[in-house]
C-alpha cells in the first residue's frame, strides 16, 4: 500500500469515527469559528485541570479534511500540559506551513494531514480547529465568527 494511500485512509478513518466529537460538560473554554471559503464550522470545548488539558471535544461539520484534523487536535492535546498542548498546536500549524518536518514520531496521524499542502486552499480545512482551539486556550471564549488568518 502507498504512503499516500494510507494516509488517506487514516483522515478517512477520522472523519468517519470522530475522536471527541461532542460537547464537553463543565468546560471553562469554547471558541467558535467557521471557514467561509468551504463552510466549514468548528467549536472547540475544554476543560482544564490542574495546568493540564483534562477533557477536549468539538462540535461542528465540514470536509473530510476540517474533521478528521478535528478529531486529531483531540487527540494529540487530551491530557497533555498546557503547555505542551500549545506546543504541538503551533508545530502543527508549522508542518502545515511547511516550515517544520513531518515526523511521525513526533506528530503520529497529523502527518497524513501533510498531503493537503498541496492544495494551498484546503490548508485552512485542516487547521481551523488548531486555529480555534489557540483562540479557546488564550482566553478567547464564547466567541463566534469567521477564522483567523
């Protein structure tokens, strides 16, 4: 099986069975955002506990691309420090740019996301959520509107 292949059954395999696709009770953060360009919509919810990101969910609908990189975010930021949740976001956001590497042993499936760099439109799917989830980390809260970029 070709690399490309596989990593177009790893996004398939997220978009189709979303990790943390839900609303998460007693979270203190949620930001909302949407990618006007393709309608993309995401809310991201979390919950923080003693300096760590205890729970994280989102909510939202999209391409294939906006969710599973969704379902990714909960992944690679669920249970890890604040810190290094925020870490990972801004590296991610970089592999995207083209600036950092993809590694898979530092980023695991969001490597399969790499591919979409091809298609400088589709970038915005697949960080929305990361774009989204640093707002809700800053202290952004309920707020609603489009996508930074």
């Amino acid at each position: 099986m070709a690399l490309e292949q596989l990593y177009q059954e790893v996004i398939l395999d997220h978009y189709k069975n979303p990790r943390g696709k839900r609303a998460v009770p007693g979270a203190e953060l949620s930001c909302s955002r949407n990618n006007p360009l393709c309608g993309d919509e995401i809310t991201i919810y979390a919950h923080l506990e003693d300096g760590a990101v205890a729970d994280l969910g989102f909510e939202g609908s999209g391409c294939s691309i906006s969710i599973a990189s969704a379902s990714m975010l909960v992944e690679a930021a669920t249970g890890r420090p604040l810190n290094e949740a925020q870490d990972v976001a801004v590296r991610f956001r970089a592999m995207m740019a083209g600036s950092v590497e993809p590694d898979e042993d530092t980023f695991g499936d969001l490597v399969s996301l790499t591919g979409v760099r091809k298609y400088p439109a589709r970038i915005k799917c697949a960080v929305l959520a990361w774009d989204v989830f640093q707002e809700a980390l800053s202290g952004a809260g309920d707020a609603t509107g489009d996508a930074p970029h």
